[in-house]
C-alpha cells in the first residue's frame, strides 16, 4: 500500500459508517434494512473490488479484530439467560441441534473435505439475534410468548456456534480440546460467581462518582472483564469469540444492581453501546465489506448461483426445525414467523466466513456466497415473517437493542 492510502482508509471506513444509517433511514418509508447491510455494502464499495479507494493493512485489520471482539460482547450482553429458562431454551436447544446435523450433512455435501464442509455449514446455524431483537420490541411482541421463544432461538443460535467455532479453530484432539473448554467452562463460572456478589458500597459509590466524569470506573471495569475473558480464551488456545461473549454474559450480571434514581445501568449500557455500535462494531462490517470476494462472485455464475442456494439453505436447516419444535400450542402462522426470524442470519455469518477465510478452511469465493445469502435473509425474513403474522411493520431499521419486558413462560 502506498504511504498516502492509508490516511484515506482512516477517512473512508468511518464515513462508510456514517453514511450506513444515513441510508437505512432514507429507505424507512419502504422498506427496513439493517444498518449492517450497508455497511457491508458500502466497504465493498470502497475496498479493492469496485473503486479501490481504501485497502487493508495492519491498523485497519486491528480495529476490524477490536470491533469483532466488541460485537460478541455485545451480543452476550443482550442475552438474558433468566428470562429463558426451562421450555423456550430447551426446544430452541434441540432445534439448532437438528440444525446442526442438517448443516454438517450439507457442509459434508458441498465440500470433499470433512472439516472444511463443517465449517460451511456451520454458519447455516446461527440467527442474528441483535438484528430481530429490535424488530420484535418495535412491534410490542418481545415480552410476549412469542418474543420469548425468539429471543430463545436467537441466544442459542448465537451462543452455540460460537462454541462449536472455538472447539473446531482449535485444532486439538476432541479429549483436549472437552479438557480446554471444561477449564474455560470453571474460570466462566468463577466470573460469574464473583458478579453475582453483592457489590462493596466503596464500588458503588465509585460508579456513581465517576459516571460523568473523566473517571469511568464502570466503563473501565468491564473493559477488564473483556480483556480478561479474552486472554483466558486466547490462553487456553480458544477463539477469542468465546472469551468476547461469556465477557458480555459476566458483565451483564456484573452490572444488574445497579438501579439507582439516575438510572446508572441505562447510562453504563449506553456508553458500552457507543463505544461498540458508535466505533468499533461499524468498523468490523465496514472492513468485512472491504475484504469481500465481489470478484470471485460475479465472475463465476455457479458461485453466484450459491447465494439463492444458501438462502434457502438458511431457511431449510435454521428456521424449519425451530418451526417445527416450537410448542404444540403455537399456530401455523406463528411456526412460519419462529422460522422465519430463526434463520434470519449475518453478523456470525460474517464472522464465521471471516475466520474460515483467514484460516485457510473456506474458499473466499464460497464465503462471499454465504455473506451474500445473508444480507438478503435480514433483508426479506423479518419482513415476511411479520406478514405473516400480520405484524405492522418496524418503525425503524433493524439493529443492536436488547428490551427488559417480562415475558410469559411456554
């Protein structure tokens, strides 16, 4: 690269980010698209395929790995457990695993290689839950039953890929790596035991001290959690994807207490959100846009001709068998919309295809067919599922959010 393309990179990924919201609003009247839609968009955009503005280098790639940390913290974050349990989990569980047997079966299919196939249908069983969180509670149905067993899907189809992608990146023998997540599993458990603890007044009383000042004891506290979570992953030779998560999941807990008279969780939450959705989670997509095999998809139409198949492929192996294991009291109309919202996936699409890229375990050509399968199943499921259902549509683009209504057991 040359020496003055970098300052232009530094420019252009965060106009990139400002511009994506910019465009998902103008759309509203139309139609809902996810902000992450154009961000990818528009880093594809700007990268190497189409108007070669802006490139990939060390600080770029930095950030980018910075923002992906951030992301699954983030979306650990957004997953109440306590809200989940017993039925809604327990189906949602044995659906992603019927998902995964279908996946593997696929990936077994489209790929000579056993652990190269894997990997491809592995991303065939995640749900992008920070896309239809905000969906969901536009419309008044996330403390709903309803809401509840999405919410389900969508934890599960976060959570246990990522599992799944740190047991294979691994590399170990099947023993070592039960014995590596068995040990990252105790030290899980001791974080979240020690954030289940009441806090010492001195702690609280320097949260609230330093909640608008230069200070940030909060902020900081659970920039460590991150930090922590991610080194013991990184230590025991996992992803760091699984440390960034079970950090979101232990700060969630961290910070529970706090419901004082100036609401300090909404303002610490707001903080970790402009610090992640404000900068870091933006650069990330925007980068993945820029990496983006635009070449390889267009130029070869059997790839292209993997997008639709991958899209139904989503459809087939995510949303069918939450469909069909919901509870037997849900309605036809309301399996469709479970299945619908279940196989609506991107943000671990992109991470997954990013990782299996790097690693040299997914052709780029492959990947940028399942990314592409992707953006158009946030595209047009959600929106059909509330067609279905006879929903109204969201009153606003679909991102990151998180909604704390009660919500009925199944």
């Amino acid at each position: 690269m040359s020496g003055g393309a970098q300052p232009l990179a530094l420019i252009l990924i965060p106009a990139a980010a400002v511009a994506a919201p910019l465009l998902a609003d103008r759309l509203l009247r139309w139609v809902a698209v996810p902000t992450v839609v154009f961000e990818i968009v528009l880093g594809v955009l700007i990268g190497p395929d189409v108007l070669n503005w802006a490139h990939v280098d060390s600080l770029v790639d930095a950030l980018s790995q910075f923002g992906l940390a951030m992301l699954m913290f983030l979306a650990g974050y957004e997953i109440d457990f306590g809200r989940l349990r017993g039925g809604p989990l327990r189906r949602a569980g044995a659906a992603w695993l019927v998902s995964l047997v279908l996946a593997l079966g696929v990936g077994a299919l489209v790929n000579r290689d056993p652990l190269n196939g894997a990997f491809a249908g592995l991303a065939l069983t995640t749900t992008a839950l920070g896309t239809i969180l905000p969906i969901l509670r536009d419309s008044g149905e996330l403390s709903s039953p309803f809401g509840s067993l999405v919410m389900a899907t969508g934890a599960v189809g976060e959570f246990a890929p990522i599992i799944a992608i740190a047991a294979l990146l691994s590399g170990n023998s099947p023993a070592r790596t039960a014995v590596i997540l068995g040990a990252f599993a105790v030290i899980t458990a001791v974080a979240v035991l020690g954030a289940r603890r009441p806090r010492p007044a001195w702690a609280t009383r320097l949260i609230e001290r330093t909640l608008r000042t230069s200070g940030q004891f909060a902020i900081r506290a659970v920039i460590l959690v991150l930090a922590a979570m991610v080194a013991a992953a990184l230590w025991l030779d996992l992803d760091m994807l699984l440390g960034a998560f079970t950090a979101g999941i232990v700060s969630r807990l961290l910070l529970s207490d706090i419901r004082q008279e100036e609401e300090e969780e909404e303002v610490i939450e707001a903080k970790l959100e402009s610090i992640g959705f404000g900068f870091l989670v933006p650069v990330f997509f925007v980068v993945s846009g820029m990496k983006f095999d635009l070449d390889s998809l267009l130029d070869d139409p059997g790839t292209l001709l993997l997008v639709p198949v991958f899209l139904l492929l989503l459809l087939a192996v995510r949303g069918v068998p939450a469909g069909l294991l919901a509870p037997a009291g849900l309605g036809p109309r309301d399996r469709v919309g479970l299945g619908l919202y279940g196989a609506t996936a991107l943000p671990l699409v992109v991470v997954i295809t990013t990782l299996e890229v790097d690693a040299g375990h997914l052709p780029s050509s492959t990947a940028a067919a399942l990314v592409g399968a992707g953006m158009l199943s946030v595209l047009a499921f959600p929106l059909v599922a509330q067609r279905v259902r006879g929903g109204a549509r969201p009153s606003a683009p679909a991102g990151p959010g998180r909604e704390r209504g009660r919500a009925e057991s199944w």
